[in-house]
C-alpha cells in the first residue's frame, strides 16, 4: 500500500498492521542483534508473558568506534511486544511504543548495535533531515522552532 510519507510513527503504525506473528521485533536499517541478545529475544517469546514488553539495550557505533559512555549507552529502547498488545504513537520524529499503564517493562540482555554514523558526510545528511521532521513536528503542534534551536536539536539528539 502506497501512502504519503506521515512521519516514524505513522509509518510503523501502517507496517504493524500486515505482522502475522504474535511478536514485533522493531528494527531499524542501520541496526544489528547480536547472538546474545537473540538468545533473550527467544526466551522472552518462548515465556509468552502477559501485559509485558520489552527494553533492548542499544549501543551505538559513530565513524566505526561504540560509544558506552556520556549517556549514549545502555540507551534502552522498547522494541519487542506483544503485537496485538502495543502501537508506536503518531510521532513524526522520535516515536516511542505506547502501551497501557501497569505493563510489566522487562530488560532484555544483549546489545542492539546501532551503526548510527559512517562518515561526516552520513552525520550532517541525517542530522539535517531530522533538524526538519523535528521543526515540521513543532509547527504542526504550533510551536516556533527557531533554525538555532533545529540545529542544536540536532546535534543533541544524535
């Protein structure tokens, strides 16, 4: 189904629809399980448990070297649940999984390797593409984004 580009959120929404298994694993294109982590993804599917979800500790990797320090790491994100049990929000930038209050959020072991950035070149192309979604986020809602604040956002987030 072809649509108009709505944003992270929007998009995962969409694609979340045609899962067949019981199970999401998100990923992203730039991101990697490693064999330790598949072992936990397996159990916790394996063990099937209720009004849960689960947090994967995601290291990322900038111009080839992991970053495990200043906050970057672990950087947990909600990746694995239950498919009929959780949605992405309508985030056009930084989506995050919503799911209903006193679900059990569960530490998953193993890393997440995120290839976030190869090069200068790859850092500035992708800072500057969120820099947008983020300011055309703010505007939507009604809120000024200043080309100053859209530059820190970015080399903040990322």
């Amino acid at each position: 189904e072809n649509r108009d580009w709505q944003g992270f959120g929007k998009q995962r929404q969409l694609a979340q629809q045609y899962v067949t298994s019981d199970y999401v694993l998100w990923l992203d294109a730039d991101e990697r399980v490693t064999p330790k982590l598949q072992r936990a993804i397996l159990s916790a599917v394996k063990n099937n448990r209720e009004n849960t979800v689960y947090e994967i500790p995601r290291v990322s990797e900038v111009f080839g070297r992991e970053i495990r320090h200043s906050g970057w790491y672990p950087d947990y994100v909600v990746r694995l649940y239950r498919t009929n049990y959780a949605q992405y929000n309508d985030s056009l930038v930084h989506e995050k999984v919503e799911f209903p209050a006193g679900t059990k959020v569960e530490k998953l072991t193993g890393d997440l390797e995120h290839f976030t950035y190869k090069s200068i070149h790859h850092y500035l192309v992708k800072s500057a593409g969120y820099a947008k979604a983020w300011a055309d986020q703010r505007q939507a809602k009604g809120k000024k984004a200043t080309l100053w604040q859209g530059i820190t956002h970015a080399l903040g987030c990322f």
